[in-house]
C-alpha cells in the first residue's frame, strides 16, 4: 500500500500509524526511516517521535540521540519545567483496562506518567532534528540526489532547497501579515533569506530542532520570548500556524485569542506528548 507524504493531517497519518506500527519497539530505527522518507518528515517526525518516544520509555542522558540534541540544556529545562507545572508531579499513573501504550508496545511496561511524557516530548525534538535536512522533499529523486547514502545521524540543514517554499506575500495581499512580522516580530535577521531556493531551515546546526517543535501549548509567555526574542528561535522558515498566530497579535488580539485550526499533520505534535 502507498501513504502519503503530504503535511496534511488526514493524508498523512495512514504512514504515522504504520511507522509507530512498524517500528513500535525500534525508536531509532523509527525516527530514522520517517527521517529518509522525506515531504513532511518534521511534521509527521513531531507526532511519531511522540508516539515512539511514550513507548520507548525513559531515555539515560547518555543516550546518542538525547545529549546530541544541539539544544538540550534548553530543552530539557522546558520539559522539566512543563512536568512540574503540569500539577501531577507525584502522581502515578494507573492502568486502565485499555491502554494505549499497551496497543503501541506490548513489551514495554507501564511506568510513571511523567516519565511517558518526557519520553514523548524528547521524541518529538529528536524525530524534529533527524527529519530537518530532507524537510519538504517531495520529489523522491532530488531527496536521493540531495542525501545519496541517506540520514543516518544529526546534519546541519543544507544551504539550498530544490524548492522554493519561502515566498513573502506581495504588498498587496491584505490577507496574508507575513510581510509585516517576518524579520521583525518573529525570524528576526532571516527575513532575506525568505525565497532564492534557501533551504527552509537554512542555518540550523546538526541536531538542532526546528521551530515546528515548540510547542505554544506549554508555556504562552515562554512561547511569545521565544519567537520574539532575537537570537532564541535560529530557525529561517516559520510554519503557518505560527505566523498566524503572530500576524493576529499583530493586528491586536489577545495571545490566548490567536490560535487558529490548521489541517497540517505537524501541529498534531502540539498536543500527542499530553494527550
């Protein structure tokens, strides 16, 4: 059967299901074919390093993928962060008749909650970092011809694209904000990178996730530092989702009021670590 490789939820999520299916007990071996698959391997990588990662278990600090991730310092304040506000810190968790863990990974033991969630939230940065070279090809002979021996471990994204996906809106597109916050509310300093064939995740260093993997649900006044800060966010390319909600606080909603529904598989990663 063929899946597809799209970044929309629906037509992606028949791969999702049969990686996590496929490679339940395997997280390496998981993220790094999802990785090598190529289209929306970040988005699809968010909601299957999620699922791999529950079913994992705890990760060691030792372990290559985890202390190789460009940022982890940071990232694992956030998650350590993230489980102590979450309110359930001493909680353990309990089984019920059915549990889905058990669906994924039959030989993977119940264990604490918390130690599933941060399992789930590493996965995502890791299948993020893996997937982000080969981010968006969708042409399976330029991804061969781009990464001939295949992704085996963290790469810097390389400096052009075969696409160009990284088009700001013309001045007189009244739908489209973008032209009004990329380089100066968020990407601050990439905004002339946008087109040219850049790659769209130009400038992040190997094992360095993109800015699809933060998550805006965890933290809002973490979430406007990161984006808006200079020299936080090193991504280039900033999903829609993203730049809708910026472009409604720019037009002077609330942060809380600037959400909005997408149909991309990637924001699906937002919510899979808690679900």
């Amino acid at each position: 059967k063929k899946f597809s490789i799209s970044c929309m939820l629906v037509p992606s999520f028949g791969i999702i299901s049969y990686l996590a299916h496929k490679y339940a007990d395997q997280f390496e071996a998981g993220v790094l074919a999802n990785a090598n698959v190529g289209g929306d391997n970040c988005g699809r990588g968010g909601v299957l390093g999620a699922f791999l990662g529950a079913a994992h278990g705890p990760f060691s600090k030792a372990n290559y993928w985890v202390r190789n991730l460009a940022e982890f310092d940071q990232i694992n304040s956030n998650v350590d962060s993230f489980l102590q506000l979450s309110g359930k810190a001493q909680q353990k968790y309990k089984q019920v008749a059915l549990n889905p863990l058990d669906v994924i990974n039959k030989t993977v033991k119940v264990g604490e909650l918390l130690d599933r969630m941060e399992s789930a939230l590493l996965g995502v940065f890791i299948a993020d970092a893996l997937s982000m070279p080969a981010h968006w090809y969708y042409d399976l002979t330029k991804l061969k011809e781009a990464f001939p021996e295949e992704i085996t471990t963290y790469l810097p994204a390389p400096e052009k694209h075969y696409m160009d996906f990284m088009k700001l809106p013309g001045p007189n597109d009244p739908f489209d904000v973008s032209k009004h916050i990329i380089g100066q509310t968020i990407a601050h300093g990439k905004r002339e990178l946008w087109g040219n064939f850049n790659h769209v995740h130009i400038g992040l260093k190997a094992g360095e996730a993109t800015a699809d993997s933060y998550n805006p649900a965890l933290f809002i006044e973490e979430y406007l530092k990161f984006f808006t800060t200079p020299g936080y966010c090193n991504d280039t390319y900033i999903a829609t989702n993203h730049r809708q909600f910026f472009g409604r606080l720019y037009q002077g909603n609330e942060p809380l009021n600037c959400a909005s529904a997408t149909t991309a598989a990637g924001d699906l990663s937002t919510v899979t670590p808690v679900a």
